[in-house]
C-alpha cells in the first residue's frame, strides 16, 4: 500500500510517497515563506498560501501515484491559526518561533512565565496557548474566531472536507494546558487563565478524519516531532533520536508514562510516550555562526553571498584540531530560562580562528543535546544502545555528525530516509489505514 505525509515545516513544506515493503518512493518541497511583521518578535506565515501550494503538489502526487490509499499530514506542532465557524482563516499562522510570550507582562515576569505561574504548567513563547493568552489581553483575537488549531490540523480539516478542526493528542499537548493522562485540556487551567475552552478543538476519537474531495482517506494531524521520531526510528525503545533543523531535539521512546525533570513527555500517536529535549536555537547556532561570516565578508568585499561552502572546505582541509574554545549554543534561551544566553570562552591567541569558532559552535550544539541526555540517563539508568539522526540541519552538515559523535562517543547513524517527519506521517497513515482495514 502506498500513503502520502505531508510535513508542513517552519521553512518548508515537504510530501513523501511511502510504498509498504518497498519504502520512500518520491520526496518533494516547496518554500514556507515567513510574513513581514511590524513587530520584530513576531513569527508568522499565510496558512491560505500553503494550503494553495500543497493542492498544486497534491495533483501532482496523485497523477503520478493514483495508487496512494492513505494521506498523514504533520507540522508546527505548538504554533496556531484562528479559524471562523466554517473552518477559514481569519488569522495569520503564529509559528513556534513567535516571541510576543518573551514581552514583559509586568516587571518581574514575561507573559509565559506569567500564564506558567497562573496555571502551573510550564510553558513557553511560542506554545498556542501563551500565544492565545497574549492576543486575548492585547484584543489581537479576531472577533469572528471561533476555532484555533494547529497549522497541521487546519491542512487535515481541509483535505478530509470539514469545517472544524479535530486535534491528536500530540498536536492537542503541544499548544500546552493538556493534561496528558487524562487526555484532555485541563478546564480549571483555562479558567484561571481566563481563556473560554470552546474555542479549542475536540481531541479526536478515532484518527480517520475523511476522504474529502480527493476520494483518499485522510488521517488527523500528529505533532511534527512523533513524526519525525516515527519516520527515523519507529518504536524502538533501545535508540535515542537525535534531530536537527531550524530547531533540534533529542527523544526516546516509551510503552509507559515517564517524568524526568528538565524534559518534556509527549503523546506518542499510536500509543506510549516520547520523552524530549529541546534546543531552541538548534541548527540556528550554524546559521547564525554562516551569517557572521557572511556579514565580514562583505565589510571587506562588498559581497554578499552564502559561504557555507567556504565553511565546510575549510573544515575539510583543516582535519582535527585542538584547542578548541566553549560555546554555549543557547543564543535563543531555553524553554526554562528565554532570557538565558549564549557565550564564548576559552579564547586564547592560538585559537582565534575561523576554524576554532566553527568547531566550536558545532560541538557546543551537540553539547547542548547531550546535556539534555544526560538529564535522562541520571533519572532512568537507561543509557540507548543505538544513536539515529534526523533532520536537514545534520544530513547536510557531515561535521556536526562528527560533532555529536565526539561529544556522544559512540556512532550516529542517519536515518534511511530524508524528509522523516513526512515519511512518518505517511507511515502513521498507513498503519492508521491497515488497522481500519
């Protein structure tokens, strides 16, 4: 049986045709534009603009795979647009990135840790609901609102032919205020947050959403790192996943309920939990580190243009170093602390290189990650036989796998197929439409 996922991505949007028996037959992407803000916290994108986009991918897809019985759809899983009683666009898609949760709401407290400290639940800039809480204070919500979701859930409603949106568990604890054993948005937390609960969507029952136009069952939209979990790794539970992008995680998987203080525990879809550590700023540090670069040369040059090329031919031709100084890669904070920062030390006049800085920067994200596996190995005694990457910001950077190697000491081995988080939407797809059938 063939399925379809569609991924849609903070700076793409990506489809994977997955073949039961045979694996990944087809992978393809368009860019995920972001909106021009006035406000430089803000992080938006046109949600009509996507959906437009992937029905022109989908009749392409379908041309050429007509056999596809199964569409899995994932995506920004903590970002939300508001949608009107039909189920259209009234808003922009607010993206995980968003900082208006990072703005003072008094002197002591930012509006995050505000909505934390109100309803106990550890949140953070960019979850829906922090977003949610924001717009309600600031009159942002528009007035014909009557739904708000997931990016991933307003693509599913649409391709399955409804009108209001269902969320999945891992879609419904991303946007926080979940309670996650009990499976439901907590409704003592909403109140004292003020935020009325019937604009939230129902938590599905059963995945099957419908066929829709297309004639294709379509499936309910699962959080993008399940998916990403899924398409790398599945459901071992001997392998920690290691994914970078424009963010990165570390997760592992598990049967039963876990809590390990400094991680966060996710709904698996399909049953168990996911364990995960968050670096916000993740394959950022390299972009930001590329941007540096870019920005000298120009001083000197007058020229503006990419030098990752430069970078990575200068790593190659370097070999091993030593020496090499301390970056903490947490330029953007942490979910715990937004207003944390990130440094540089160790700097000696042997070691003011390019070439020190990169490795630098390389081995402070994965020492990011590491850190966040440590946090686990500590509270559980389980140290994973098996290391998997994922992500563009790994497969495209051979020096940051050799990165997390030094720092893991043990192999990294990538996954057996781009586009994971796509590739596990389809997969969830498939085992949803063999479990009806």
């Amino acid at each position: 049986m063939k399925a379809l996922g569609i991924d849609v991505g903070t700076t793409s949007v990506s489809f994977a045709v997955f073949s039961e028996g045979t694996g990944v037959l087809e992978t393809r992407s368009f860019p995920n534009k972001t909106l021009v803000s006035l406000e430089s916290w803000a992080r938006l994108q046109s949600p009509s603009d996507v959906l437009t986009e992937i029905h022109v991918q989908l009749d392409r897809l379908l041309s050429c795979h007509p056999d596809i019985r199964a569409i899995g759809v994932t995506g920004q899983m903590h970002g939300i647009v508001y949608l009107d009683a039909i189920g259209e666009p009234v808003s922009p898609l607010y993206t995980w990135q968003d900082g208006r949760g990072d703005l003072p709401y008094d002197g002591a407290a930012s509006w995050a840790q505000h909505l934390s400290q109100t309803t106990t639940y550890p949140l953070s800039t960019g979850y829906g609901m922090v977003t949610h809480f924001y717009n309600l204070r600031h009159g942002l919500v528009p007035e014909n609102a009557a739904y708000l979701c997931c990016i991933g859930d307003y693509i599913a409603m649409k391709l399955a032919g409804l009108s209001a949106p269902l969320m999945e568990p891992s879609n419904a604890a991303g946007i926080g205020l979940y309670k996650l054993q009990e499976g439901c948005f907590d409704a003592e937390a909403l109140r004292q947050a003020g935020i009325d609960g019937k604009i939230l969507p129902q938590i599905i029952k059963r995945p099957l959403l419908g066929t829709g136009a297309l004639g294709v069952p379509v499936y309910a939209a699962i959080g993008d790192n399940q998916a990403a979990f899924w398409g790398a790794v599945g459901k071992r539970q001997d392998t920690l996943s290691i994914n970078v992008g424009t963010g990165s995680q570390i997760a592992v998987y598990s049967r039963e309920y876990l809590a390990v203080p400094g991680l966060e525990t996710r709904p698996f879809p399909g049953g168990g939990w996911l364990l995960v550590g968050a670096a916000l700023c993740g394959g950022r540090s390299y972009a930001l580190l590329e941007s540096f670069f870019r920005q000298t040369v120009k001083m000197v040059t007058g020229l503006d243009a990419c030098v990752y090329d430069a970078m990575n031919r200068a790593l190659d031709e370097a070999g091993a170093i030593k020496d090499v100084p301390l970056t903490v890669t947490t330029f953007q904070g942490t979910r715990q602390d937004p207003a944390l920062r990130g440094s540089i030390s160790g700097i000696g006049t042997d070691n003011f290189t390019p070439i020190h800085f990169m490795h630098s920067v390389l081995h402070g994200m994965a020492r990011e990650l590491r850190n966040m596996y440590d946090l686990y190995t500590a509270a559980t005694g389980d140290n994973k036989a098996s290391l998997v990457g994922s992500g563009n910001g790994l497969r495209k950077n051979p020096h940051l796998l050799h990165a997390l190697e030094d720092v893991f000491e043990r192999p990294v081995c990538l996954s057996p197929w781009a586009e994971e988080a796509a590739c596990g939407a389809a997969l969830y797809a498939a085992a949803q439409e063999n479990a009806v059938n």
